[in-house]
C-alpha cells in the first residue's frame, strides 16, 4: 500500500514538473487522437445522415453493422492494418507503419462506427420538421442537413465525445501499427502499458492521473451537455 | 376568378398499401383561399405536403406556365414560391429575429435589404417586441405568428396551413386569422385544412371535404 503512495507520489512530481520525457507522451497521445476525429467526424456524420434521411435498401442492415462494429476490439484493427501497411502488404510501399499517420487512421477506423451509430441516434431524435420547415423555407439540402445537426448539436457533440474517449484510451492499434517509439508514436496507453513491464509505475500513474482526468472532464462536460439538451427539450 | 397561378392534377397517393390520395385535381388561384376539411387521417396533410414538394405522390400532373408537367420534372422549379406550415410549427434554436431571417439567406438580397425585411416583417405581424427573444419559449399563439412571418418574409405565392388554429386560445385565434386575411389581400393563394370550418367564414373562398381519398365541394 504504501509503495502506491511512493509511486503515487512521485507520479504527481513528474507531473507537476513538467517533465519533458512525460509530457511529449501526453502531447502526441492528443495530437493524433484529435487529427483522427477531426479528420473523422465530417465523413461520419454525413453517413449518419444519408442513414436517416437517405431511403436506398439494406439501411436498417447497414445501422446493424455499424452498431456492431462498435464492440470491435482494438487489436483486431490494428492487426488488420498491421497486415496491410506491413511491407507486404498492399500499402506497404507507403511506408506508414509504425508512423503516428497510421495511428491516426487505425483510430479513425475505431471511431468512425462510433461516430455513425451515435451520430445516428442523436440525427433519428431529431424532429421531422426541422428538415421539412428548412426545405420549405428555401433551404438547399446541404443547409438544411446543416440546420438538422444545428438542432441535435447536443447530441452529436456527446457522439464525437465519447468517439475521442474511446480512441485516447486505446492500446491495441497504437501498439501495434504506432510501435511505441519513444518521442515519436509512443502515446499515453503504450507508455502505460510499457513502464509497468519494466515495473516503473510512477511515470505509468502519471499517465494513468492524465487519463483519468481526461475520464473525468469528458463525463462532467457530457453530463453538463445532457442537462443543456434536456433543458432545451 | 383569373387564370390559376397553379392547376395540380391527377395527385395519387397511398401508404401502406392504403390509397390515401385518389385522384385529387386542386386549382390555386391568386388571393384565394382554400378550406380542405376531413377526418383525421384524410389525407389532408399529405396532400400540402405534395404541393410543397415534401412528399413525393405516385402520380401527380402539374399545370404551370400554360403547359402540363409531371410532378418530379416541374417541383424543384416551383416548389420557392410554395410554402408549407406544419400544425405546431417547428421554430429553429435562436431568436425570433433569426428565426424570421432564415429563410432569406437563400435570396438575392443583400445583407442591408435582409435586414430591412426582417424589421419590416416583425412590425407587420407585431413582433418587435419579442425579436430578440428565445423563439421556443413563446407561447403557442405567438409561436404560429413566428412561423406565419418567417413564411410572409419570402412574399411566396402559395402558402400551405395544417390546421393553424387548432389548440390556440381566442386572442390568438383573433390574430392569426388577422394575419391570414392581410396575406390573402397582399395576393397569396392560400390552402388551410381544418376540422373548424367556423374559423375560415369570411375567409376562405372555396371549401372542398375529403371522402374517401377524393375531393368533394
């Protein structure tokens, strides 16, 4: 017990010092987890809504699979795309593995089912009118697409949220496509992962506290948005 | 009665295997006024909707310009100067100013012009008071009078209403039917389904009833 407050302890220290070594971890941790979902979230939310508005066959089997592709586990995308960005793959002459770009879009292949099937459900609830009241009024389809999100904003922002939460926790596909290079596509969760093999846990409770923060920021602000859209409703 | 702004014809319809629509012809004349009564479920609704390009009939003919067209070919074209009022109307997240400015974004005028408009719309339909206020909480009354400035605002020459005095107290009733004669007056071809016909006398021109899918006198 109290060797995890020593390691505790000292994980705060490394925090709170801004180490270098620890922060560069936290830094590339965000900057590829927010390159893939901004890169994501358009593509995503307009299938979302060709899904809802669009009326082509096979929609209902197209929701089922994105809904079950959001239990698909991390380290089967990142097996997946280790096998087509190795070098005999048939991308391997792009050179990507172990690169923070193939991080990037192994996690936009984890969020992207996500981004659907929640950006889905938030597009159904909205109210029929909203599109109706916009196309009547004079709206193009594309603004009044615009308009739609405008009005369930809350709940598409809970969509891209929680997308962020899971690909900033992930392990499976930084490890394997990423490499955990140090400086370069070593990210919170591989660093974590690492540092306790070597059984170095204050710099793996470090960035386990970063982590946990983040949990606890992206559950307060979706609480915080939960309450807006009720209140709106 | 002069020419028809818009003659459709022939508009065939059916949900779910139910022949809503059969062939239903209706004739819209500037500045007259068209009471559509029926049961619930009628078709009412659905029929403005085809009018304004919301839903999409089976087969419906459009007389426009002197010359016939099918539906899909000529409803793109038409469909800016039509528009449709829900019951309950949805009014956008914002305030009544942007609500009432929504649909000029899509025109030619200017910002300046825009502008304009808007403040001369919400003093036509008395809701200067109100611009700057949160259009989802007004009462319902004032919420229809939004929706009627937000349509007034595009000068269309077809105004499509489902039911706009259904649920409202007697002031509000006083002002929306107010706001519909000045729309009639002002040379707009309007069509309004209700069950209460004794709102629409003096109003309405023409009352047709649904039976069975049809349109009678």
């Amino acid at each position: 017990m109290s060797g995890l407050l020593i390691n505790t302890q000292q994980a705060l220290q490394l925090l709170l010092s801004g180490d270098p070594k620890l922060w560069s971890i936290v830094i590339i941790s965000f900057s590829v987890s927010l390159k893939a979902i901004v890169l994501t979230t358009p593509l995503a939310l307009l299938v979302a809504f060709a899904l809802n508005h669009g009326n082509f066959p096979g929609i209902r089997f197209i929701v089922a699979v994105f809904n079950s592709l959001l239990s698909v586990p991390t380290v089967v995308i990142g097996l997946f795309l280790y096998v087509l960005l190795s070098r005999q793959g048939p991308f391997g002459d792009l050179r990507l593995l172990f690169t923070q770009t193939a991080m990037v879009i192994g996690q936009m292949f984890l969020c992207f089912p996500i981004l659907v099937a929640l950006g889905y459900a938030a597009i159904q609830a909205a109210d029929q009118r909203v599109w109706e009241t916009a196309r009547t009024l004079g709206a193009p389809s594309w603004f009044s697409m615009l308009t739609v999100f405008y009005e369930v904003r809350f709940g598409l922002l809970a969509a891209v949220l929680t997308g962020f939460g899971r690909i900033i926790s992930e392990v499976g596909i930084s490890m394997m496509v990423g490499g955990n290079i140090m400086g370069y596509t070593r990210n919170i969760t591989t660093a974590i992962a690492l540092e306790t093999s070597k059984g170095e846990f204050a710099q793996g409770i470090a960035l386990g506290l970063v982590l946990l923060t983040l949990a606890f920021l992206l559950t307060v602000f979706l609480s915080y948005i939960q309450g807006k859209k009720e209140f709106a409703a | 009665m002069n020419e028809p702004l818009l003659v459709f014809r022939g508009i065939e319809k059916s949900f779910a295997g139910s022949q809503i629509l059969r062939n239903v012809d209706l004739l819209l004349y500037p500045g007259n006024c068209i009471l559509l009564s029926g049961k619930n479920g009628a078709g009412k609704s659905t029929l403005l909707k085809i009018i304004a390009g919301l839903e999409t009939p089976e087969q419906a003919e459009i007389e426009y310009s002197g010359e016939s067209h099918s539906w899909k070919t000529v409803i793109r074209s038409i469909r800016k100067n039509i528009i449709y009022l829900h019951q309950q109307p949805f009014l956008f997240s914002g305030t009544v100013l942007s609500n009432v400015a929504y649909g000029l974004r899509f025109t030619s005028l200017n910002r300046k012009q825009r502008r304009e408009s808007v403040i001369e719309a919400l003093e036509w339909a008395g809701l200067t008071d109100v611009a700057t206020q949160d259009a989802k909480t007004l009462s319902r009354g004032v919420q229809q009078r939004v929706a009627f400035t937000r349509a007034w605002i595009l000068k269309p020459k077809v105004l499509l209403l489902d039911e706009p005095m259904a649920n409202m107290d007697h002031e509000s009733r006083e002002q929306t039917s107010l706001l519909l004669r000045r729309m009639k007056s002002s040379g707009m071809s309007i069509v309004v389904t209700s069950h209460m016909q004794q709102y629409y006398d003096g109003l309405a021109d023409q009352h047709f009833h649904f039976k069975r899918g049809r349109l009678v006198p």
